[in-house]
C-alpha cells in the first residue's frame, strides 16, 4: 500500500493548526500534534523540521487562504467597505488566523514569511496610496496606517471575543449579532476611509 504523503502532510497541518491557534508555538509540543493528527512524530518532523518551521509554515498557509479567500470587490478599493466586511467574515468563519497572528506577535520570535508578507501589505498600501491621490480614499490617514486600520475593523471582534460580547451581550454564533458586527464594520471602514 503507497502512502498518502500528501494527505498525511495536510492532517499533520490541520493539527498544527488547531493546536498552535489553542496554544501557541511556546505551548505546542510536536508529540501533540502528531498525536491529534493520528501520525508517527518522526513523520512530523520529516516532513516539516522543527516547531517553529512548522508554526512558520502554518501560519503562511493561512495567510495564502485568507488572500485566496478574498477577493477584492468590483470596484476594488473604492468599495473599502465591502472589503473590510469580507475580510471580517473571513476571520469570523476562520477564527484560528486571528490566534495564530496574536501568537506570532507575542511569542516575539521570527516573523513567518516576512519578506513576502511586508511586500504584499506595501503593495496594498501603494494601491491605497494610489486611491488617495485620484480622490477615491481620503488622504488624511496615511495610506499604510489605513490597511492596518481596515485590517484592525476586520479581525478586533475575533481577536477579543470575551470584550466584543461584554459589550453587545452576544456573540458571534448568533446570526443576527454577526450581521450587526459586519455591517459595523462595513460602515466604520467607509467613515474612515472615504474622502
């Protein structure tokens, strides 16, 4: 019987996943996600090297899902709105990429992917800058400050969940409430970034 290296490498990611977003990479062992994922550790290791490639790895593999997720709206930035909304049902449906980015950023370690994620988000802050400057978004933010900010309206719900239902006394899982959220997010992008 061949071995599925393919299908074994997806399930020991998936575990990764579930178990870094739970725990971080500082509160992660590789014995436990080998175990979740019903996978020899040495297997594990073969496949991805030490914790912190696989933490890397992971968290790359669901920033590719988000961008491959997403797509801007017709009209591009100048439904910034839309935009910010999609994104916040992106985070809302996959709260795992919240936990594993505030993971990345406590565990003060290597940024995973640097390179190519700070080239992505300078592009984007050139395709706002580029807005600004045709009157599409306003230009009194500057336009890297502005992708952090539309990013922040998308994702805050999910990164502070127990604050978001203190505040609104429900959470996420009502349908009603998560409409409520986005449609807030929505028009708190619009606020901030129309001219």
């Amino acid at each position: 019987m061949a071995w599925d290296t393919e299908g074994t490498k997806r399930r020991l990611k998936e575990a990764a996943t579930a178990e870094f977003a739970a725990h971080g990479p500082d509160g992660t062992t590789m014995a436990r996600i080998a175990e979740r994922a019903g996978i020899n550790k040495e297997r594990l290791y073969k496949y991805f090297g030490d914790k912190q490639a696989l933490f890397e790895t992971v968290l790359t593999d669901e920033l590719d899902k988000l961008a491959a997720s997403v797509a801007p709206p017709p009209g591009g930035v100048k439904d910034i709105g839309e935009l910010a909304g999609r994104t916040f049902d992106y985070h809302a449906a996959h709260p795992q990429l919240v936990r594993l980015l505030l993971w990345e950023g406590l565990a003060g370690g290597p940024v995973a992917d640097e390179g190519r994620r700070t080239a992505h988000y300078r592009d984007k802050a050139q395709a706002y800058a580029a807005a600004q400057r045709d009157g599409v978004l306003a230009d009194d933010i500057d336009p890297s400050h502005l992708v952090f900010l539309i990013i922040a309206l998308a994702a805050w719900w999910i990164s502070a969940p127990q604050l978001a239902a203190m505040l609104t006394g429900a959470d996420d899982s009502d349908p009603d409430e998560h409409q409520r959220r986005r449609a807030s997010v929505v028009r708190a992008a619009e606020r901030l970034a129309r001219p």
